[in-house]
C-alpha cells in the first residue's frame, strides 16, 4: 500500500520479528491502515471539509435573515408569530 | 422584545458560520436558509434561557441541530430518496476541474449517516472542541470521538484516497473519469 511508509512505524518493527509474527503481521496490516488512516489523508479531508465550509461562511447573512433578526429583536413587546411548542424534540 | 444589542450582534455574529453548518448538513441552500431562520425565531422567543457569557455558537448550533434532526426523521417519512435528493442539489455546476473535486468531496459527504457528519462537521469545520459537539449533539465525548473518525474512514474509502500520493496532479482527472463512468 502507497501510503505504507507514511506511517509512522518503528523502522525495526517488522525486521526484528521472527517468521511466523512476521506473516501475522502481514495478515493485520491492512486492516490497521484501514482503522488508523494516516496522517496526510487526515489532513486532507480536514482541508477540503474547511474549505467547503468557508465558503459557505464568505457568504455572510442573507439580507433577509438579517432583517428578521432586528425585526425580532427591536420591538417592544412582541413576541415571534410562530410557536415554540416543540423546541426540545430530539433533545433527549 | 427590545433585545440587549450586544446579544443580537452576537447572533448575528454567528449566523455566517450557523448557516454553513446548515447547508453541510442538508445540502440545500434553500432549505438551510429555512432552518437558519427557524433556529432564529426559536432562539430570539427564549433568549432569556441564554445565559451571557456562555457559549452563544454553541447554544444556536443545538437549536439548528435538533430542528434538522426532527425534520429529517419528518421528512425520512415522507421522502425515502432523502440522501438521493442531496446528492442531486450538489451536482449543479461540474464544468470546471477543481469544482468536480469539490462537487465529489460534497457527495461524499453526503453519504455518510447524518450522526458521523454533524460531529465531522462540528468538530472538523465549525471548529468546537469535542466537548461542546458531544453537548450540542447530546452524547458523550467518546461518542463523538468515534463518531468523527468513522467519519473520516468512511470519507478516505468513499474518495479512494489510499494515500498522499492519491492527491497528486492527476487526482483532478481520475475524478473527472471517475464521475463520467458513474453518472
């Protein structure tokens, strides 16, 4: 596997094991790359995951959704039109 | 109500990222600006359950993820292809490479259980910490420990990265033909 030697094995790990641990060894390693993905790849995601999410934060607040929030927020007294009857669903 | 200004200006102040939040989780800008503006309505009616100087991100991130949870179990009802729906919203504009990364990377997000994405997302993007996410998904900061690298697998799996090597030059045309081939 490509991303083998990225991991950050103990160089002497695998040389040092006698035969039959050795092909143990061989037997689990995919499945531990699997389950501890390097680093890079981490990395990776994490950068295309923020990148997606910035650019949805460059867009700012819609303008009306800004005006809903001074609406809401400026007058005396008033109470929002819709009900908040099921604010706690799926809270529990 | 005549809200402290300080109070509004930190909602409004969190809106950008609420929003984003929205839309990762739904795929739908239309439908993120729905729940963004419920979450609101709901949040400014009970402002006074907001204690300052506490987490206001936090507080409206909780809000916005319980209103999507009820409408997704609402909706999973109504509408079985929910996640096919999604996946067709992002496939708007695959003209330009670097785009049909971005537009894979989406599609790929979307396929993964709405539990493991919210807690990527929150942990990932939104940038809380793993306490704050486990409070606002309701869980136990193992769970989503577990619930972000499963997240993270799944996502190496569904975009074939093996390794580093997979991100090089010829990534953006891999994709390309991936996308061909499969739509």
């Amino acid at each position: 596997m490509k991303s083998r030697k990225t991991l950050n094995e103990a160089p002497t790990a695998e040389t040092d094991q006698p035969e039959a641990l050795n092909a143990m060894e061989r037997v689990t390693a995919p499945r531990r790359a699997e389950v501890r993905l390097g680093r890079e790849v981490q990395h990776r995601i994490g950068q295309q995951l923020r990148a997606m999410y910035d650019d949805f934060v460059r867009q700012g607040v819609p303008t009306h959704i800004e005006e809903l929030v001074h609406r809401l927020t400026e007058h005396d007294g008033e109470e929002p039109a819709d009900p908040v009857k099921t604010q706690d669903d799926g809270a529990a | 109500m005549k809200l402290d200004p300080v109070i509004r200006d930190q909602v409004l102040a969190t809106v950008p990222s609420l929003r984003a939040f929205a839309i990762s989780l739904c795929g739908n800008v239309d439908r993120a600006d729905d729940l963004v503006q419920e979450t609101l309505l709901r949040a400014l009616a009970h402002i006074d359950s907001f204690e300052p100087g506490t987490n206001m991100p936090a507080w409206l991130f909780t809000i916005l993820r319980n209103l999507f949870r009820s409408e997704y179990r609402k909706r999973r009802r109504e509408v079985e292809d929910v996640d096919g729906r999604y996946a067709d919203t992002l496939k708007s504009h695959p003209e330009q490479t670097g785009r049909v990364e971005f537009e894979e990377f989406r599609t790929a997000l979307s396929r993964l259980p709405s539990d493991q994405r919210e807690a990527l997302i929150l942990v990932g993007a939104s940038g809380f910490s793993y306490e704050d996410a486990a409070a606002i998904c309701g869980c136990a900061v193992g769970t989503i420990k577990s619930r972000v690298n499963r997240a993270r697998t799944r996502l190496a799996d569904l975009l074939s990265i093996d390794s580093v090597d997979d991100f090089g030059p010829d990534r953006a045309t891999r994709a390309v033909l991936a996308g061909g081939g499969r739509n």
